[in-house]
C-alpha cells in the first residue's frame, strides 16, 4: 500500500493509484499518519514522519520526500530499520526562486506599506511611498547555499535583472559562473539582499542571530525561504523593528502555523507568506512525477534515482530477501 501524508497532484494520485492501493492521511497530524501507515510499504512524505511510523509500518519499504528538505524525515532511525529513502531535488526551485525575486521587488517597492496606505488612507497616501521606492537591477544579491534553488535564483538575477550575486556555500564546486563565492562575513556586509535558500542542519541552526544581522547594511533586506530555525527570530524581529532591516520576506518560521499574537504580523515591513515558495501546481505536479518515478523502482525491485542513505542497501535487502 502506498501511504500518503497530504493529498497530492490529481494527475500524481491517478499515477499512484494505478501501481496500486493507495490511501492519505485523514489529517497531517502524528497522531494520524501513525493510525494510517500500519500496512504501508511506501510513505509520501510531505509532513514531519514519526519514528512511531517505523515500528508501526514492519512492511516499510521506503519513505519518498514529496521534495528535497529532509528535516521531515527520521533518517538515523530509518537507515537502522532498514528503510529506503530517496527525495526529489530541484523540481521546485525555479518555484522558490522566482518567491525570491516576487519579494524582493515588492520589499524594494514598498509594496506593503503602499497597498495599506492606499486601502485604508486613500490614493495620495499611498502613492506617497513610491518617492522612496528602489529598483531591484544593478543590486548585490546574497545568497546563503548554493543548491538547485540557489542556482536557479542566481541564473534568474544575473541575466534578468543585471545583479551582482555574491554566496556562501559548503560547496564551492556547485558554484556557477558570474557568482563570487565569499565567506560568510563578506556574504553578510557585502549585500543588499540577503536570500537563505540553506538547508537546516546542525551548522545553519541559528546561522542568521544578531551578530550575523548587525554585520549587514542598514537598511537591507533579508528573504527567508529555507527553514525558521535557520533565524533566530528574535533577533530578526529587533533589527527590523529598528530599521537596520529595511524589511524582510519570511515564508518560514519556528512554529509552524505562525501564530496568531506572533510579533511579525504587527510589522509594516514584512511580507508574510506561509511555507508555500516552494508550492505552484507546476512544481507540485513536477515533485509528484519524481515521487510515482522513485516509487515504481522500489516497488520493481530497484533503488532510488535520488538515493539519501544508499549505505541500507544491504539491509534493506536482507529484509526483503524473501
């Protein structure tokens, strides 16, 4: 049975309930996703994975991450219960780099103080934030990580908007053309926009603190559309709330939902969006045909394109020998 946390792309669920039996989540809760994988052998995985779900599911195969972040995964757990698991990387960066750029235009624009303005204090209020409007072209674009979605957000600023693009990155091999690969604390004074496209680890935990923020130029701008903890929020909240941050696009956060009395929805300067960058029905259907792809070759017997923890192998088939 094929076992999936969220309600997926209608062309993916066809494709999916074509291998086989197929069943979602009643809700994206724990509590749900570990009464519902009992008979699993496949596990779409769009919501945090309980290790409950290893013991709970002994005819676990695989789980397949409906995307690339991995934080939704227990992977040292299902590596030693023997379990594959595989993601689909890069079907949503295009996705989340054009979020980025969406943003930043808007954050540069004042786009958010000039709808208000103009809803709730009429025309001349509005228009009066665009004497201090500025252009995206021609800016110092930062971009922390340089996976598929800092490529692809370098690709896009480069040759749409002639910007110079500075990063910071484990991997200076993935670094493209036309991108200066700096430290850290170059990455952080030398830009006007600061984009966290980073994975979370134990290293990016907290990478972005008061210290971190002080080092950049009054007034820049931050976009975050990795994960919250990669922010300490409370510093981010105070240098926006004394405008050392001209403003900032958060689509992520430490408590997701973001809750109703957080401090960030009283700020005028902020773009809020709910974890959905990453999210178009093109990327959606893109991540899902990666997902039915994986899920076919497990199920014929085959690893994973997109293989995480290629080191059960051995494991894996000592379960499945029979």
């Amino acid at each position: 049975m094929i076992f999936s946390t969220h309600t997926l792309h209608p062309e993916v669920t066809a494709a999916l309930q074509a291998i086989g039996p197929y069943r979602v989540a009643t809700a994206p809760t724990p509590q749900a996703i570990v009464e519902g994988c009992a008979d699993a052998e496949i596990i779409v995985v769009r919501a945090p994975i309980p290790v409950a779900v290893l013991a709970r599911a002994p005819g676990l195969r695989a789980l397949i991450r409906h995307g690339a972040g991995l934080d939704m995964v227990p992977l040292p757990e299902a590596t030693a219960a023997g379990v594959l698991v595989a993601n689909v990387p890069g079907a949503n960066a295009v996705t989340v780099a054009e979020h980025v750029v969406w943003t930043s235009l808007a954050l540069l624009r004042l786009y958010p103080q000039a709808s208000h303005d103009l809803r709730t204090r009429g025309w001349t209020a509005g228009r009066a934030h665009a004497d201090h409007g500025r252009e995206l072209s021609g800016r110092v674009l930062g971009i922390l990580g340089m996976g598929n979605i800092g490529q692809a957000l370098a690709r896009m600023v480069t040759q749409g908007f002639g910007m110079r693009v500075l990063c910071h990155t484990r991997t200076p091999s993935r670094v493209p053309a036309g991108v200066t690969a700096v430290d850290y604390a170059d990455l952080l004074g030398g830009c006007d926009i600061l984009a966290i496209c980073a994975p979370l680890t134990d290293q990016t935990r907290g990478m972005v603190d008061a210290r971190a923020l002080a080092r950049m130029k009054p007034g820049a701008l931050l976009v975050n559309v990795a994960r919250g903890p990669l922010l300490v929020e409370a510093a981010v909240l105070e240098a926006l709330q004394s405008g050392h941050l001209g403003g900032a696009a958060l689509d992520v956060f430490d408590t997701q939902p973001l809750p109703a009395d957080h401090p960030f929805l009283d700020l005028s300067n902020v773009i809020l969006t709910p974890h959905l960058s990453g999210v178009t029905e093109e990327s959606m259907l893109r991540m899902g045909q990666g997902v039915v792809a994986e899920v076919r070759r497990v199920l014929a017997g085959m690893m994973p394109i997109n293989f995480v923890n290629p080191e059960v192998e051995a494991l894996y088939r000592q379960r499945f020998s029979g």
